[in-house]
C-alpha cells in the first residue's frame, strides 16, 4: 500500500470533511432539480425522508465499520458477509461504479454552474469540457496524498457549508419566508406515488457520500467510535443544509422554473433574491463543493478498488505505469469518470448511479441479516427496514424509468451483468491458475 495513506492519518473533522464533500457536491446543485421534477411542491419533504431512509441504512454500515474497521470498507463488509468470492466481488464493484457515476455527475454539475456566469447554454459542449478539465484537476491532487487530501477537504467544506447556509438564509429572508408555508405545502395530485418514490430514489443518492466514511475507515483515528461518529454529524449536517436548500430555492421560484433550471436551478434561484451579485456568489460556491466532491470520491473510490485489487478480487495491468497499486487505480478511476462524463447527460448518470447504489446497499444489509447480525451485534428490526425501504424505492424507481426511460434500466441492467460474468470467470479462471502453480 502506499506510504501516504497511514493509519490515524484522517481526524474526525477529516472525515466528516470527506463525507459532507461528497454528499454536498451531488446532493445539492445536482440532485435538487431533479428531485422537484418528480414530487412537486413536495420536494423539500423528499430530502427529510431520504435522510430517514439513509439513516437506517446507515445505521448497518456504523455496526460494521465498529466490528471491522477498514480501508475499502466496503469491499472488506462484503467479504465478510458473503466470503471471497464473486458475490462480494461484484458488490463492491458496483458501489465502486455508482461513485464514479456520482463523479461524472458533479463534474457535470461544475461545467453546467461555471457556464452560468458567462450566459453560456446548459447544452454547451464547454460543459463536458469543464467537467474533464475537473477531473483532472482532482485527479492531480489525489496523488498528492492523504495530508493534502484532508486539509483541501477541510477547507472546502467549511467555505461550502458556510457559502450554502448563507445562500439558504438569504434567499429565505428575500423571498418572506415563514414556516408555516413549510408545513402546508399544497399536496399535489398532479404526480403518482411511483413518482414520489422515484423522487426518493435521487434523494437517497444526495445521502450516499457517507460510504465515503467507511471506505477511508482503515486512516481515521480511533474509528471503531469516530467512523460511526462521523457518518452521524454527515448525515445531520447535511439533511439541515438540504432543507435549507430546498425551501430557499421554493420560495424564489415555481416548480416549472426549477425544472426548467434542473441542472443549476441554486443559480436560477438566486437572481430574484440576490441579482448577479447571487449569481456569482452560488456558482462560487457551486464550484468550490463540486471540486471538493471530485477530490473525496476519487479519494475513497481508488482505496476501495485498490483494496479489491490486494484482495484479488478484480484483475489488475500496470500497462507499463509506474507506481503502486493505488496510484494505478486513480488513473483507471479517473478515465472512467471522463467517458461518463463526456457521453451522458446529469439524469441519465443520477438515474445509474441510483439503481447501482440502492441494489448494491440492499446486498449490503442482506448480508448483515443473513449472516453478520450477531457478530456486529445488529438489531434485526432495523435492518429488515433498510431492506425493504431500499426494496420499495428501487422498484418504484425502476417503474418510472420503464415509461419514460428504457435506456436507463437497460443500460444498468447490462453493466450489472457484465459485472457479475465477468467478476466469475475471473475469480474461477484466477483460482485455477492459482491451484496449476
């Protein structure tokens, strides 16, 4: 393993950084269009249920990171739920492949923000080029190592959660808000149950950057307690921040004025509270939590699958690069997000990344059930929640997606496929030559 990647090397405050980077990255300026797309006025209440549904979820990921704390986190749950073998392989490369789906999507979100100060059109090919030219700048400081890493983090997380809660506050006290509008949200009939759902499904995936957490497991201090703690204070800090978010962008515009800005509807919402003068002060901040969402995804991405690697569970080349294992896996990660990036539009790589992280946390929670629950000392009940939870919403995501998407489930479908053939030829094809030497 790389020398820069040291136990104890993450504090707590790193690791929440890494955690609320990802979350708020995505969660925020790509997710919240979408999500007001698919449940209406109701929208904001989209985001508390989602945090209710990621809580429970999250509450088997902080028994597992308490019994196995690890680097790759994961990968090693897995492992130790369904053993060596392509089950687990196959798990941990689909929840490796929705955060780098989660990548191309906030590298999108950059290019599609940054484009707002210069009246630039969202269907501009300057927006892909953005996004690559992000990756690749996250790229570049992640071989730099964790010191790096985390002070980067750190810093960017407290100039976007503060940048956020101003923006949030602002636009709130622009526009008149006062609670009770909050609670009396007209309860639309224009929108089917399914769709409620669907909505959740896009909120859940605004939560999902607290697997970060447990992928870094292996360098925080003290994680048998703090992992757990910071998957918490994540969770908290980020559902407040959403919130916020959500009521301030429904005060200033319709539901058919953020769908129509789905892609950078904080910006859209901005101009009637604040001007240019919002406008410029949103996008900074979009840029600032989009590139620090890069950074800590590729960070826990490359471990996790470099763990993989150390456990032969995937294939591996050097194609000649120099390095170790870790370094390799950045170049390998980052490519894929840059041809995710350059082909696929922000719902269709929110749609994926979805529908590979709900199924890959249900094989998660089975596991614990199945066979974990006693050694982690996990409460049944709950687990059997997540499940079904993650069950309902999956299914009701997938339906959407049947009538108006096709490409979508096909596309996922297909992957997952080749994920699961491809990870059992490997490992039986490995195992015999293993067993010739």
């Amino acid at each position: 393993m790389d020398n820069n990647y040291k136990k104890d090397s993450l504090s707590l405050i790193g690791a929440v950084a890494l955690g609320t980077g990802v979350m708020i990255g995505a969660g925020i300026f790509a997710l919240l269009g979408q999500v007001a797309e698919l449940s209406g006025n109701l929208f904001p209440l989209a985001f508390i249920a989602g945090a209710i549904i990621s809580g429970f979820s999250a509450y088997g990921y902080i028994k597992l990171s308490n019994a196995f704390p690890s680097s790759g986190g994961i990968a090693m749950y897995l492992v130790k739920a369904y053993g060596k073998g392509t089950v687990a392989a196959s798990g941990a490369l689909l929840m490796a492949f929705s955060m780098i789906i989660n990548e191309s999507l906030v590298a999108r979100t950059f290019g599609s923000y940054t484009l707002q100060l210069f009246n630039v059109g969202n269907n501009s090919v300057w927006v892909p080029i953005l996004g690559v030219l992000l990756i690749v700048g996250a790229f570049l400081i992640n071989i730099s190592g964790n010191n790096i890493i985390g002070k980067s983090s750190l810093v960017m997380a407290i100039i976007k959660v503060g940048g956020i809660a101003i923006f949030a506050i602002g636009a709130l006290y622009a526009a008149g808000f006062y609670f009770q509008a909050a609670i009396t949200l007209s309860n639309s009939t224009e929108y089917a149950t399914t769709d409620y759902l669907g909505a959740l499904a896009l909120s859940i995936l605004a939560y999902k950057g607290f697997t970060t957490i447990t992928n870094s497991g292996g360098e925080i201090t003290n994680p048998k307690k703090n992992v757990g703690r910071a998957i918490i204070i994540s969770l908290l800090v980020c559902t407040i921040l959403y919130l916020l978010v959500a009521f301030a962008v429904s005060s200033n515009l319709t539901i058919s004025e953020i769908v129509a800005a789905k892609d950078y509807s904080l910006a859209e919402a901005s101009k009637p509270a604040f001007g240019k003068y919002g406008l410029w002060f949103t996008v900074g901040i979009a840029i600032v939590a989009t590139i620090s969402g890069i950074i800590a995804s590729i960070f826990a991405v490359s471990r996790m699958t470099a763990m993989l690697t150390d456990m032969k569970l995937i294939p591996h080349k050097h194609f000649g690069m120099p390095g170790n294992v870790q370094k390799h896996m950045l170049v390998y990660v980052a490519i894929i997000a840059i041809i995710l990036t350059i082909f696929f539009d922000l719902s269709r790589i929110a749609s994926l990344g979805a529908i590979f992280y709900l199924v890959m946390d249900i094989g998660i929670q089975w596991g614990i059930l199945r066979n974990l629950r006693k050694e982690v000392k996990a409460n049944s009940a709950i687990i059997i929640i997540a499940i079904l939870l993650d069950v309902i919403v999956l299914c009701a995501f997938l339906w959407i997606k049947a009538s108006s998407d096709i490409t979508v489930i096909i596309v996922a479908f297909v992957a997952m496929t080749l994920i699961l053939s491809g990870e059992r030829w490997f490992l039986t094809t490995d195992k015999h030559n293993q067993d010739s030497e």
